[in-house]
C-alpha cells in the first residue's frame, strides 16, 4: 500500500496545459502509433487540426417498456437488453426515470467547476492511495504515458465511507446536486441490476445481494477532457474495461468521444438525447473502452460506479458456472482488485486477463 501514499512525479494539470496555448502537446502524452485514435478506427477520419470520429450508434433501449401492462413489451425489452449485453456490452437507456433537468443542471454545475481558479481545485488534489478529489493521473508508474483529462472522483455509498466535506464547495450548489444525482442514479442502477439477474435466469434480487444488498458501493468519477492541440496523438482515457459490476455514463450532450471496441474496430458512440450509457460486466461482455479528445472543444462526462460491498469475495453464481463454463478467475475482493488495477491506471484488458485461473 506504500507505493500509493503518493504520485510518483509533481501533477501536472492537463486543463493548464491547454489553456496556455500551446501548440504540440509534451512527449508524455504522445502514445505509441498502434494505440493512437487514427489507428484501427474504420469509424474515424483524422485531420490535422482537429479529431472527431463519425459516430455510431450503439443499441438504444426504452426503460419505459419494462413497466408496460403489455407483458409482451416488457419481455422484448428484456430481450433487447440481454442481446446488447452479450454483442456489445454497452447499451443505452431512455425514459430511465432521471429528471432530465438534473441530468442538464449536474453536468453544468460540474463544467463550472472545472472553471474555476486553479487554486479553488486545488484544495480537493487527490492521492494515489483513495483517487478521492481533484486529480490528473492515474497509477503510480513513474514515468508512464498519461492521458489527456482531469478528473474528480468521490465515494457516494456506502454512507460511512460518504464524506460531502470532500465534495467541491463551488459551484454553491455543486454538493445539493451531487447528492440529489447519485440518489437518483442509484435507484437505477438498482433496477438495471434487477433486469440483469431476470435475464441470467436468477433470482430477481440475486446480483443485487451477492453485491452486499443495500451496502453496495458507488463512486461518482466526473471527467473533464480540455481541447488539445494534437488530439490525433493522444487520449482522454486509455483503452480500459471498468472494475466493477455497472457503470451509468452521463455522456456530454454536445461531443462525442466515448468510443467502444467492437469486432477489434474502435466505434465512435452517438450519445441519445437524455439518454445514460450502460456498461455491464459479467457473462455479459466487459467491453474495452476509451475516449478521444478534441481541437475544438472540451467535453464532460459523469461515470456512477456501480460496485460490490468492498470486503465481499467476488466469485461466479454457482448457478451459472459448469463444466464446460468454469470460472475464469479466482475468488477475490472488490478492494484486493481495485488495488491491484490502480498500481499502473488504464491499460486495456491486461490487468485482467493476468488474473485468470490456469486451465
């Protein structure tokens, strides 16, 4: 735990860079050709001022259905969720239930924020040891390639890990909505989870229990990728596959950027309007994913992680795990994992796959 007390060199804040008018982005942020976005990107034309990929859709399901009288509607939305899980593993959601104004008003109060005076956000730098607050990076490898965003990252449940002191005082109502956002949010995550346990033929609050019940946890990350001179060069978040069991994006309603492996061909994500992206795990698909930056304008996005009670030991539902399907990976805590993936940041599906059992 030593080697997270603190980052390995002094933070640089990647907003600063580019507000100070630079014109080529430093070395340390240039990734190697093959990872760069002009690569493995049918979907994507560079230019040299600027980089914005062509987007593409990935599945949009109607929540509303779910609660029709019509029980057939309710099983094909049933149906179109467990397809877009297994193919895609992303999916997004509309009539979710969020009020559409708070979605408008948190994503704004946040893009205030970030405005804000480097000294004001700097009373919230984080440490490597909890990413809780205002940061930059992420792991601890000195000397590693970085991505192109800040960030702010905070605990919302369980309650006793909560600590609204840590949360941004500025905007003034940055703290009512935050938790105005992450109660609504939540509440859905828990109805998604009950339709992810009815499509894996399990009891309807199994996923829910194996995650601790109502002492689950959920991390809100707001990320803030500024306008970069050379977005052909670099990320805003390299390629990675999430941590937990859900996560709920919040997209910017103005730019894209979000792009999703599919068939090994990276595919730019058209945000719906008022519409959350899912991101599932499990037998369903843990999809890399990334996001690309841009000359012109900055983008916010808003990640609610939706993850299991932190001490729990982690392991497939007996009911799902056969001869022919053993389970991939040994039993372990979410906090042994999240430990482990935070020593060196994003990186694809690496950390990962070195987890698996020997077959």
């Amino acid at each position: 735990m030593n080697c997270l007390l603190r980052w390995p060199e002094p933070v640089v804040r990647v907003q600063s860079l580019s507000e100070s008018g630079i014109s080529a982005i430093p070395a340390r942020y240039i990734k190697p050709p093959s990872d760069r976005p002009s690569r493995n990107n049918t979907a994507a034309t560079p230019t040299t001022k600027n980089f914005e990929a062509t987007p593409i859709n990935i599945p949009i399901i109607n929540l509303q259905n779910l609660f029709s009288d019509d029980q057939s509607l309710c099983e094909e939305t049933l149906g179109l969720i467990s397809q877009a899980c297994r193919e895609w593993g992303f999916f997004q959601v509309v009539n979710h239930g969020v009020s559409h104004e708070l979605m408008r008003r948190v994503r704004e109060v946040w893009r205030e924020f970030f405005h804000l005076p480097i000294e004001a956000k700097q009373e919230y730098a984080n440490s490597p040891s909890t990413y809780e607050g205002y940061g930059s990076r992420l792991g601890v490898e000195k000397g590693a390639i970085l991505d192109w965003s800040d960030y702010f990252f905070l605990h919302y449940m369980p309650q006793s890990l909560r600590n609204e002191n840590k949360w941004p005082a500025l905007p003034p109502s940055c703290r009512k909505l935050i938790g105005e956002y992450g109660e609504e949010v939540v509440k859905l995550c828990g109805r998604l989870m009950k339709v992810l346990s009815i499509n894996l033929g399990l009891g309807e609050e199994y996923l829910q229990n194996a995650f601790g019940g109502d002492n689950i946890g959920a991390c809100l990350r707001v990320n803030f990728y500024p306008k970069c001179p050379q977005p052909d060069l670099t990320l805003g978040l390299s390629p990675h596959s999430d941590p937990g069991g859900l996560t709920l994006l919040l997209p910017d309603e103005n730019v894209s950027g979000l792009q999703v492996r599919k068939s090994n061909e990276w595919v730019t994500v058209d945000p719906a309007p008022n519409a959350f992206i899912v991101v599932s795990n499990a037998i369903y698909k843990s999809v890399d994913h990334r996001v690309i930056v841009n000359a012109a304008k900055d983008r916010v996005s808003l990640a609610l992680f939706y993850n299991p009670k932190s001490d729990l030991l982690i392991e497939p539902a007996k009911e799902l795990v056969t001869e022919d399907r053993p389970a991939l990976y040994p039993p372990m805590t979410f906090d042994e994992y999240r430990l482990y993936i935070r020593t060196k940041g994003p990186c694809g599906k690496a950390q990962v796959e070195s987890l698996k059992s020997p077959r």
